[in-house]
C-alpha cells in the first residue's frame, strides 16, 4: 500500500521543492561496504551469495523510513514495501530486468527470485511483465567484474526519479588488522600494520544513487550503519 505524504506536515518539503525543480536533482555516493559476514553465511547455509546479501540490502532498506519514499506525478507517497529491481543477466551476454518482491522471511524471498531469474533468463528483451506501475521498489545492478569509484545511472525523470538505485561491484579480498570486523565506516589511522596479526575480509564498492528532495547523506549513512549490523 501507499500513503500520500502530508507535504505540509513533512519536514522535507522545503528540500523536496527546491532539489525538485532542478534538471537533475539525483544524488549518488560510492563507497566500499565490508560483506565478510554475508559471504560466509551464503556459503555456509549453501545459498546464492547474490540473493543473500540482496536481502540483507532490502532488510536495512526497510528500516529506513526515507527510503520508503516514492515519486508518482508529482506528487510524494511512502509505501509499505519496498522491492527490488534487479538487472538478470544472460548467457548470451544480454539482461533483462527481474522483479523481486521483498518477503520478511528470506527463504520465501531467495525461492521466489530464483524463479524470477529463471523467468528473465528464459525471455528475450527487457523482460518487464512482473513490474507494476507503482514505482516501489530499488533498481539494483551488480557489476561483478571489476571495481569501481562512481556510477551513473540512466533515468526516467518523469517516472522512477525518486527511485533509489543500488549497485554493488566485484568482491575482494583485503587484508586488516585481527579483530577490527567490519571495517564499514571505521578508520585504520594510527594503526601500525607492519606488525601483528591480520585476516583477510571480503569487500566491494556500493554506489547508492537516490533522490535528493527525499534523502540525503544523513539517511545514506544511517542506511550503511543499518546494513553494517548484519553484512
């Protein structure tokens, strides 16, 4: 469901109506996000890696309550639920566009998008018969061939321009001090590497590209702490 927010009630509106008159009022920032956990996890329990930290993207996203917040014409609505978008690759070298419905629990969540990807990979084109007009969702893309420092996005400005856009890049291996963990938003400065023990963590850049009317650098980073907590 959607619920028209109450612009005069709305801390943001004065934001949302200054970054919304511009030509461009998207915002995107790239940062490197520490996935050790989620990784051992999928391999552990034997899942797809991708679906798994994908899920863990959709559970920090929920508990946002900015990033509920949707563009349709013209005027803002939070929804209940937010899905995502996922780009599908193809043998043959082509995508398609998934749509996978976010379900609290995650077995149901990687079962249904398993079938999903089956479905996109079995079609030709875009794929889009699963996607409805709300827009409701994160468009999500993994580019996992190589790293990256920024992204840009294509974009309908009179459709999905208040929605947010997520992309993850190629999982490396990177070499800490024994004990530190996540490593997302803690700084290694002072630290003296040369000595003591270390252990190698699994990471990769994020971009998260939103609109700016609805969020900001604030919620991005209350969205990275949440993600932190389970990643």
């Amino acid at each position: 469901m959607k619920h028209l927010v109450d612009i005069k009630k709305w801390k943001r509106a004065y934001l949302y109506d200054f970054y919304g008159s511009m030509e461009d009022p998207l915002c995107g920032v790239t940062v490197r996000v520490d996935c050790t956990r989620s990784y051992n996890e999928a391999r552990e329990r034997g899942i797809s890696f991708f679906l798994h930290y994908l899920y863990n993207i959709l559970v920090a996203v929920d508990r946002l309550e900015e990033m509920h917040y949707r563009i349709v014409d013209g005027k803002v609505y939070r929804y209940d639920r937010i899905d995502a978008g996922p780009t599908i690759g193809r043998e043959d070298g082509t995508f398609g566009a998934g749509y996978f419905v976010f379900y609290s629990n995650e077995d149901r969540f990687i079962s249904e998008a398993e079938k999903e990807i089956s479905r996109v990979k079995s079609a030709e084109g875009m794929a889009l018969e699963t996607h409805g007009e709300d827009p409701n969702l994160i468009f999500f893309s993994a580019v996992p061939w190589f790293d990256f420092s920024d992204m840009k996005h294509p974009v309908n400005p009179g459709k999905d321009a208040g929605c947010t856009r997520i992309s993850t890049g190629k999982l490396s291996d990177v070499i800490v001090p024994e004990g530190f963990g996540n490593i997302t938003g803690k700084s290694t400065d002072g630290l003296d590497l040369r000595h003591g023990a270390v252990e190698i963590r699994k990471q990769m850049s994020m971009n998260i590209t939103f609109h700016h009317g609805l969020m900001d650098g604030y919620v991005v980073n209350e969205f990275l702490k949440e993600l932190a907590r389970f990643f």
